[in-house]
C-alpha cells in the first residue's frame, strides 16, 4: 500500500501563524519513516516556511502552497498557475475595488495595513489588514465570531459578481482567500494521485462548509480527519499509524 498523509498547515500543525513546535517536528520525522507526507496549505509558501521551517520543502515529499496552485516535490518546484490569466485585468480591478471600498465603509475595532495580498494563484482580503499584531489577530478573530465580518462581506461579494467563476474560503484568523472554483485544496489531489499513491489521507481543521479544507476533506479520494488543534493531530496520528 503506498499511503501519504496530507496535512493542513494553520490550526493542524501549528497553532494559526505560528511555528510549528520542536516536538511536533521530531514526530513528523517519526512519521515520515512509516508513510510519505505532504503540506497543503492556503498561505502562500513564504508563510508555510516561516512556520514550519525553511527545509520544509525537502523534509515533506510535497509542499503545496496557495492549495498547491504552486507546487514543489522533494524539494524541486514543479507547477504555478496564474490567478491573473484566469480572471483578467480589468475583472481583477473590479473586484479589488468592490473589496477596497467595502472595507473603507466597515466599522471594526482596529484597522491596520494590506488589506489584499494579490499572490500567485489567488487573492486574500483581510478586512482588518495583514499587518496587525498576534494580540490584534486574536481581538478581530473573536470579533468576527460575533458580528460575521467576513462572512457578510463574502456574500456581499457573491451577489455583486455572482457568475464569476470565484469560490471564497475562510482558512484563517484575519482573511478569506477567493480563487477560481475548483482551484480549492482538492486541485493538488491530480499530482498525488499521478504518482500512485494508494490511500491519502487529509488532516484539517477548518472541514466544514465555507472552511478552506472543506472540499478535499469531503473528496472521495482522500480519507478526510478533522482535528481541533495541533495536539489533537498528534494524538489521532498516534492512534492511527501506532506511533
Ligand atoms: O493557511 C490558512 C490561511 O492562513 C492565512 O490566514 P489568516 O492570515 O487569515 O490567519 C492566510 O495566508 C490565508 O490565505 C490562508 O488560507
């Protein structure tokens, strides 16, 4: 049986933006000798390597950043795709200016800066903006709880460019990501799937609709594990690969 296991990156392996810990690395290396593994995380790969270490690229078989619309294998990059080629620029413009402009009429607690991070293969809107502190994150976090910020200003979104082709998904604390429909995480299964892998599993915290681990979690082909936290991954893998 050829198996890998596929793991989400924030609130899976390591708390949201924040490293991964010494020992959940020394258990990956453990794992690493019974089965292959893989990241797919929404962040872009500079963010993955900040929390998961430079060398993630050739201590996991792959590393797919921005859901693996870029793509490495043991530590060779082998596939981009252009979020700019699909949509255009000028429906680029008209959906970075409805954003921008939604964002100038919200009220929160605290506004900072970069409000969009245009990147590779998608777009992420942070109604906050991404450069706010640890403490701020975790203050718009509970706030958004409360009051849906991002998801009111997702259907916002939906009824302004409803046949747009975009999918909008929540991975994180502060943003949501908005990429073509189908450029989700189940877009890295092709790659997995082309090298024969038998079984793959998928760990992720954010499984249920509207969350960005949604779709490859509920895709026949993998065999989906929602966990709650970082410790609750270890505990699972544990039970599951007899560690
Ligand atoms: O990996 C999940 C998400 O991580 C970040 O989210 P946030 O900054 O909101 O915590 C972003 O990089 C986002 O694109 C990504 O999906």
């Amino acid at each position: 049986m050829k198996r890998i296991i596929l793991f989400d990156v924030d609130g899976t392996l390591t708390k949201a933006r924040n490293p991964i810990t010494k020992e959940f690395k020394a258990f990956l290396e453990a794992l690493h000798e019974k089965v292959a593994i893989g990241l797919v995380g929404g962040s872009d790969l500079a963010k993955i390597q900040e929390q998961v270490g430079h060398d993630c690229v050739h201590k996991f078989d792959y590393v797919f950043s921005q859901n693996g619309l870029v793509a490495h294998k043991k530590g060779e990059h082998f596939h981009n795709q252009s979020f700019l080629e699909f949509i255009g620029e000028e429906r680029l413009q008209a959906l970075i200016n409805f954003c921008l402009k939604y964002i100038a009429d919200l009220k929160l607690p605290k506004k900072r800066g970069t409000f969009i991070e245009f990147r590779q293969g998608m777009m992420n809107v942070s109604p906050i903006g991404r450069n706010c502190s640890q403490n701020e994150r975790d203050e718009f976090e509970k706030f958004d709880k409360e009051h849906n910020i991002r998801k009111t200003m997702i259907s916002a979104l939906r009824e302004k460019f409803p046949d747009s082709g975009l999918s909008f998904a929540i991975g994180g604390q502060i943003s949501f990501d908005i990429y073509p429909d189908g450029w989700d995480k189940r877009y890295c299964l092709k790659f997995v799937e082309g090298d024969g892998y038998d079984e793959i599993f998928f760990f992720g915290d954010k499984t249920y609709p509207g969350g960005n681990d949604h779709e490859i979690f509920e895709d026949p082909r993998t065999k989906g594990h929602t966990v709650t936290s970082p410790d609750d991954t270890m505990q699972q893998l544990k039970a599951l690969f007899q560690l």
